[in-house]
DNA sequence: AAACGGGTCAACCGCGAGTTC
DNA sequence: AGAACTCGCGGTTGACCCGTT
C-alpha cells in the first residue's frame, strides 16, 4: 500500500500535534515494514510529515516500550549521576533508563532541576549547586529509595550492562559509592529538595 | 466564573555527523 | 573528492493543564 502524491495540496506538510489517525497510520506502516528510512517512509505511509516528525513520534510517544510520567526517584538519581558525568548528553543519558527517551530527561532537567537551581540564585553548572545536589538532594533520593525499598537498592551495586531493565540503578556500578558514601547522610535545610519527585 | 500565571511536555528547528551516489 | 541527502542530537517554542486570585 504506497501512496504516491499527486498534487501541491497532498504534498503539503502538516505540523503540530499528531492526530490518532496519524499515529495509527505510522505504527501501522512500521508493524509491517520495519522503521528507519525515515524520510521516504514518511513518505510512503502517506503522512504528510517530514522524516523528522515522524522518527520524533515514533520514538517519543508511539514505540511500545515507551514509559511516559513518574520519573521514580531511582531514576532521579540516575539522571543527576550520569548529568553530573555526561552533562547535557541527553541521548547518551536516555540509554541507560530503559523506556525513558531523551526528550523527557531533557524535560525532567529543564522543569525540576534548573527551576531549583534557578530558585537558589545558581546556575546548574555551577560548584555550588553541583554540592547542593551531591550533599543534599543526592542523599535525599536514596532516602527515598531505601524507605521504599528496604536496603536492595545499596545490596544492587552489581555491575549491568546498559539498558537492563531489573531497575535503572543496576546499570552504573560505580553510583553505589554515590549512595553509599559516609558525607551522604542528610544534613538537612533545603526543603524544597522534597519535592522533586 | 473568569482571568492570570506557572509548570509540563509534545513538537519543531538548526546544526553537525554520517552515508550515499 | 565532494555534493546531496539523511539521521540524530540538543536547544527552544508553544499549546495545554491546573492551581490561585
């Protein structure tokens, strides 16, 4: 089923939101041929959409193992870790919290992290805020996560692989020292640390 | 109930790297 | 070798939602 277009008005763009339509057509369209190609397959399907928007929706919104919503603070943590490693390498960032895609780390970063650090009057590159996360929010999570979760997270320190899917924390083995270091424990006073998640 | 403002997130844009011809 | 094309990444924008006044 190949749509070839005929006229200026078929071959005109659409941009914006995608319509339910459109997504069907798209997964449909790969279900049977694959994905990649992006341009001709755009092309092909009969979406009026650039390669670009449909690669960006397929990856983002339509792929089944996609995860939307709930960053859980195990992830959090993975995220400040590899951030603080990697800084704005969001796609590198993305391979290692299976079914998170770039774009919603980069919005995690964007929203949560940079407000606070915009509310402290520092910038998040910045020695300051970088021992705001490492003393405070940092042993905050981990908190969090041993109150959830007993003691498994710290017994996890095994080394994994990249996108493992037994629970992001596996796949840094050296984010074990991070949550295990003596100056992790909570010195208090940042309260706004709390509501992260 | 309406207006407003801030937060969130889907989608677009520009650019550089890689690939093909 | 290099021009044209394609892909993927990071930054940015804008629409929508929700709480507050």
């Amino acid at each position: 089923m190949e749509f070839i277009p005929r006229s200026e008005e078929e071959m005109e763009l659409r941009r914006g939101a995608w319509t339910a339509e459109e997504d069907l057509v798209l997964m449909n369209y790969i279900a049977l041929h694959g994905e990649g190609r992006w341009s001709s397959l755009a092309r092909r399907a009969g979406l009026r959409r650039t390669g670009k928007s449909c690669r960006l929706r397929w990856l983002n919104y339509l792929r089944p193992d996609v995860r939307r919503g709930n960053i859980t603070p195990e992830e959090q943590l993975l995220i400040l870790e590899l951030h603080s490693r990697w800084g704005n390498r969001w796609s590198k960032i993305a391979q290692y919290l299976p079914g998170r895609t770039d774009n919603e780390i980069k919005n995690y970063w964007r929203t949560r992290v940079q407000k606070h650090a915009k509310h402290l009057h520092c910038d998040v590159h910045s020695k300051q805020f970088k021992d705001v996360l490492r003393h405070l929010w940092i042993p905050r999570l981990v908190e969090r996560i041993q109150a959830t979760s007993g003691d498994s997270v710290v017994a996890s320190a095994g080394a994994e692989a990249p996108t493992t899917c037994d629970g992001p924390m596996n796949a840094i083995p050296e984010l074990a020292q991070v949550k295990m270091s003596p100056e992790s424990s909570s010195t208090g006073g940042w309260s706004s640390v709390d509501s992260l998640g």
